[in-house]
C-alpha cells in the first residue's frame, strides 16, 4: 500500500477522528421557560390519554371475550348480544374521540 503524501513529498500523517468530530451531537437552542413548560403540559395530556385509550382497550377485550361467550353458548341472548356489540362500538368510538382531540406537538410550538 503506497503512503500519501503532501506536496513536499512527506508521507502525509492523518489525525484520527474521534467519535464526537465524526458525529457531532446536534446543537439545539435553549428553549424559552414558557414552550419548556408548555411540553410538558403537552406530555402529561398525551400520557393521560394513553392511559385512558388503554383502559378501553383492555374492557373492549373483555367484552369481545364475553361476547363470544355468549355467542358460543347453547342459547344465546340477541338482546345481550347486541348490547354487547353497541358497547364495544361505544368504546371504539371513545378512542377515536380521545385520539382526534390529542393536541399535536407543532401546535405546542406554534403557540410560541
């Protein structure tokens, strides 16, 4: 392997580059006090969501599981049946509600 070399026909020393100079971390500016505190209030209504979305989702699984119950049964009820699928429907419905009215993060910036 031939070495490189400069102009003066030196061989051409290389200087490493360490991880940091090969992948700077990128440099954000300081956000004001009033849009940091605004994330946050952002974060706590996403978190709050999520737990409300998961607990419908848990009691739609256990009416999906009640609801085959019944259907695999030797008589099923219609009436309870349908009641069961309106209640699931309901709960899907709260979902979609609850995730249509989540504030997204670029109106949290756009406030500012």
């Amino acid at each position: 392997m031939k070495a490189m070399r400069n102009e003066a026909g030196n061989p051409e020393m290389r200087r490493i580059l360490t991880p940091a100079e090969l992948h700077p971390a990128p440099v954000a500016p300081e956000a004001p006090r009033g849009m940091e505190q605004q994330l946050q209030a952002w974060a706590f209504v996403v978190r709050a969501s999520v737990e409300v979305i998961q607990a419908l989702t848990d009691e739609i699984g256990e009416r999906e599981r009640a609801l085959e119950r019944w259907l695999r049964s030797p008589r099923p009820d219609p009436a309870a049946i349908g009641t069961m699928v309106l209640q699931i429907r309901a709960r899907r419905l709260e979902i979609e509600r609850i995730i249509g009215a989540l504030p997204t993060l670029e109106g949290v910036e756009q406030t500012n």
